[in-house]
C-alpha cells in the first residue's frame, strides 16, 4: 500500500508547485545542455505563477492509481490524498487522518521539509541533483522531453527522478519518483489552475469543521 509517511518526507517533506526559494541559479546547474534548457524553461514559466491548484493521480508500482488535489500559495499549500488532508499555513502544518478523524499539529519549517517540497518542486532540480535528457515521446497529440534526476544526496530516501515535460508550452505532464528503498510512484497531472484567487483561511486547519476531532499536539 502507498507510504503516505514518504509521501509526505520527500514531496512536500505532490505533487506539483513553484514559487519559492529558487535556490542556486542555472549557472551551477549539473546537467547537459539539453536537459538543463527543458529544466530551466520548465521552472521559467512556473516562477511567474502565485497561486495555483492541482489535481492529479498518483500510482504506487504495481498498484492502481489514486486522485490527489493540491492548492499552493507561496509557502502555504493544502494537499488531498490517501484518505489524508495537510493543511501549512506557512507556520502551523496539520496533518488530518479522516478514518481516524485525528489531527496531528507540528510546526512547519521550510528549511527541512524533504527535497520536492509541493511549493519547490519546480525549481528543486537546482540543488541536490544532477540530470540528463533522456528522451523524446508521444502521448498523444503531445510531444514529451523526459529528463531524468538522480540526487547527490546520500542523506536522501529519493535515488532519481524521471520528469515528463510537455515539449509545446514546457508544462510538467508527470513526474516519477523512484526511492532507494526500491518503492517507485508515479504523478500525472490532469488539471492545473494557475494564479487561483483563494483565502489564507483555506491552508489553516480549522476544528470547528471536524466535529469530534483528536488534536494532537506534536509541537
């Protein structure tokens, strides 16, 4: 079954975003030319976007696939999947287990929070990973550039990551993670809303529309 505790350590800690810290610049990219271009105009158009929101599929190896939602905001971001709801408000990041009706609070500290944070996911192939184009492919009426990252870093649960990016507008069509622990999922985005109008009130957990809810304190 699908490891939402991996989930959550090396995609936010999606599935999908932008926006924040940008880290090194393309010059110290480790890559070819190739792949390095298809990179940088994908994270080019994904930096001009301050808010957007997500849906997607997410399919463990071997298993079938599952719906998840994403909404992001700069730091703040709310994720949907695996029977599970994560609220960060950009300091407070609960995490709520629906079969349970538990909430676990901890606060959010962006300088940890895994190599494909949901709000850094467009810009984390700058630091910690080299790449390389792969391929081309059809899907479709698309032409897709797949451009694979393998991490250089020995402390991470993600050995590589394969990107497909969508060759027309450089938009990301899929992305798959495969861990060194030998578990592979794989994202699909099937729709994406950019620069959404949506409150702050929408990333911050609210108790009071979870009638008999566990809180628990992790802080």
């Amino acid at each position: 079954m699908f490891n939402m505790k991996i989930f959550k350590n090396n995609l936010f800690s999606v599935a999908v975003a932008v926006l924040v810290v940008l880290g090194t610049s393309a010059v110290h990219a480790q890559g070819d030319k190739k792949s390095s271009a298809i990179l940088d105009a994908m994270s080019n158009r994904y930096q001009k976007i301050k808010s957007f929101k997500a849906t997607f599929t997410y399919t463990p190896k071997g298993e079938k696939p599952l719906k998840g939602e994403a909404t992001v905001k700069g730091l703040k971001f709310r994720l949907k999947m695996a029977g599970q709801e994560i609220f960060n408000d950009g300091k407070l990041m609960a995490t709520y287990i629906k079969e349970t009706n538990e909430v676990n609070l901890q606060d959010f500290d962006p300088t940890s929070s895994g190599d494909l944070d949901p709000t850094r996911i467009y810009s984390a192939y700058k630091k910690g990973f080299k790449y390389a184009f792969l391929k081309e492919k059809k899907e479709g009426a698309k032409l897709l550039e797949v451009v694979e990252l393998t991490s250089t870093n020995k402390n991470s649960q993600v050995d590589k990551v394969q990107i497909e990016v969508n060759k027309a507008d450089k938009s990301i069509n899929s992305w798959k993670i495969f861990q060194k622990n030998g578990q592979e999922v794989t994202y699909t985005v099937e729709q994406f809303q950019p620069d959404v109008t949506v409150a702050d009130s929408y990333f911050a957990f609210n108790s009071k529309q979870y009638p008999g809810v566990e809180v628990v304190d992790l802080r």
